[in-house]
C-alpha cells in the first residue's frame, strides 16, 4: 500500500470540505476515487471533475449513511463499478447541536446511524475482499469529541466516540491484512459565516498559533494509508490544540 497507484478508495462525505481535500489528495496520489455523498450532487459532481484532471478515474457515489440498505447498496455499486475496495475514509459526519434535553431520538439515531452503524455495514461489505487481496487500509476520521466531549454536542461527541472504538477493534480482528486508524482534525477550515472573533480564539487556542488546512489532514490520511507498519492508533492534526492547557 505505499503506492497507492490503481487501487480503489471510497471516501465517505467525500464531495465537500475535508473529505474533498482527502478525495483529490488520493486521486493525486494515483488511486480511483469513489465519491460519496448525500445531499451535495454539484459539490460531488466538483470533486470527480477535479478527480479526473487530476488523472484519476472518478465516479460519484449518493446513499444516505443512516438508512442501513442505502449504505449496504453504497457498498455493492462501488465495489461493482471498480471490482473491490481497497482504501476505506469514513469522512461523512453529521454535525448537530444538542444538548441532552434537546438531543431527540431521531438525531441521536441519525448520528450513530452515519458515524458507526455505517462504518461497520462498510466494514462488513469491504473488508472481505481486502483480506482476499492480501491488505486494504481503513481510516476513521475523528475530533476531539471523541477524548473531550464537546458541550452541547451530545449525539455527535458519543457518535464519534462510537467510531473510534469500533476502529480500534477493526483494527485487531482485520490484522494484519487490513490496518485501520483514526485522524483527529483540529481547527482547519471553519464553517461558512463563522465569526472573525471565533477564528482568532481557535488560533490562539493552538500550540502553534494559527489554524492548519484540509490538507493537512488529506496528508495525515495518506500517510496511514502507506504507512505499513501502523494500525490501531489515532493521529491528532490540530496544531497541539489539545496542550495548550499546558502552557
């Protein structure tokens, strides 16, 4: 898996945002690209585009992660459209804030259903054939949710932690012909209208001062996915957000 040329990698919420930047740092790197999305058609259809100029063969994906059969079709179509899966990103993430008292039983189900539920129907489907061809990578992207659960944000901080302990033990029942990670991105792209003040605090609430890029985590990813002799273990990309209590 150090070249990563002619293998086939599904990037989930691969269309917008961080899973775009992950989607073409793959195609960059050689691989076939399948693009998934729910609801970003135009961003998806973007991102194959700047797939295919990149030289990479690119086709988008829709399914909605919460609904067990749309995933399992996911699964089914991308592996009949490329002949198997060998690089799996679990970027999709719904990103709800609730409190307990706000938290419903539908957002809690929408947010375990895309965050775990899908990675282990995904798991189930592809893992196979990677194990038949002799090794596959599967990365899980985090936050810090997941070791600091965040105010107010109840159904995504325990979704995220669901994801984490579930690639954790993927980890030990695919070895060793299927690596799985996790990459924790920190401040890296803020969402759309955030305020000035707010990118200011975030940047000063780093060790480094400022905030990373998208890439930054598409770098991280790549090099699990090359990275032979790791599996089991997260990569924080947050600039030592988590330390600065150190300070």
């Amino acid at each position: 898996m150090r070249n990563i040329s002619d293998r086939t990698a599904l990037i989930t919420g691969g269309a917008a945002r961080v899973g775009r930047a992950i989607t073409l740092a793959l195609a960059g790197a050689g691989a076939r690209v399948a693009v998934h999305y729910n609801h970003s058609a135009k961003a998806a259809q973007e991102a194959v585009a700047r797939a295919q100029a990149l030289g990479a063969e690119a086709q988008a994906f829709q399914a909605d992660l919460a609904d067990p059969q749309a995933t399992r079709a996911l699964a089914a179509a991308v592996q009949a459209r490329f002949g198997g899966v060998d690089v799996l990103v679990h970027a999709a993430s719904p990103f709800v804030r609730a409190s307990l008292v706000e938290t419903t039983l539908e957002m809690w189900r929408q947010a375990m259903g895309v965050l775990a539920e899908s990675f282990l129907l995904l798991a189930q489907a592809l893992a196979p054939g990677m194990i038949a061809r002799g090794e596959g990578a599967i990365v899980a992207i985090l936050d810090r949710g997941v070791f600091d659960p965040w105010p107010k944000y109840l159904s995504h901080s325990v979704g995220k932690s669901a994801l984490w302990a579930l690639a954790r033990s993927l980890a030990v029942e695919l070895a060793p012909q299927v690596r799985v990670n996790g990459v924790v991105p920190g401040p890296v792209l803020p969402p759309p209208g955030f305020p000035q003040a707010h990118v200011q605090r975030l940047a000063e609430g780093t060790l480094l001062g400022r905030w990373g890029s998208p890439q930054d985590v598409a770098d991280a990813v790549l090099y699990l996915v090359r990275a032979d002799y790791v599996t089991g273990e997260v990569l924080f990309v947050d600039g030592g957000e988590r330390w600065t209590h150190r300070r």
